[in-house]
C-alpha cells in the first residue's frame, strides 16, 4: 500500500517480487516434497521404530526424552524450514513419543 501510495512501485518492481516470490515458493515446496519422500522411505525401512526401542533403551524418563528431542529439533531446524522439517521429523518422532508415553 505503501508503495502505490508515495509511487514507489512500478510494473517493473512488481514483477520482479512476483518472481522472487515464485522461486522461494519453489524452493520451500521443493523441500517439503524431498522431506516427504524421505519420510515415507525411513517409514518402510522401519527406522522409526528402531529409533525409538534405541532410545527407550537407554532411558523411559520423559523428561530426558524431552530434552534429547529438543536438541534434535533445535539441529533440524537449523537446516530445514519449519514446514519441510515437520513432514520429516513427524514420521520419526511419533512411535518414540508413544513409546515413551509423552
């Protein structure tokens, strides 16, 4: 709105946001889409569930449990966006969390 009013925004600017736009888009979408084939892959290989009788193993304190998640979060997330890094670590994360009872 700013833009149109003080007429700083011409067609030119305009498409090139559109562009720019279109391409992280792309990018995000194109992440999402890799997460989600990663996630059904680890989903038949059964890595999951491996995981989480690994983890229950070594400890069944939730609050442990917790905290081990949060750091696997916080290192997810500084490589995946939010929407690419939930489709990933969801399929992992759940038979873990079901195990432990959280």
């Amino acid at each position: 709105i700013g833009g149109v009013i003080y007429r700083e925004l011409d067609w030119k600017h305009l498409y090139d946001s559109m562009i720019e736009g279109a391409n992280q888009t792309a990018t995000v979408m194109l992440l999402v889409a890799a997460s989600a084939l990663l996630g059904v892959y680890l989903t038949e290989q059964q890595i999951p569930q491996q995981l989480a009788t690994w983890l229950s193993s070594i400890t069944s304190n939730r609050y442990a449990v917790l905290g081990i998640l949060n750091v696997f979060f916080l290192v997810i997330g500084l490589f995946l966006h939010s929407a690419a890094a939930i489709i990933l670590v969801v399929p992992i994360v759940m038979p873990l969390v079901k195990t432990v009872g959280i």
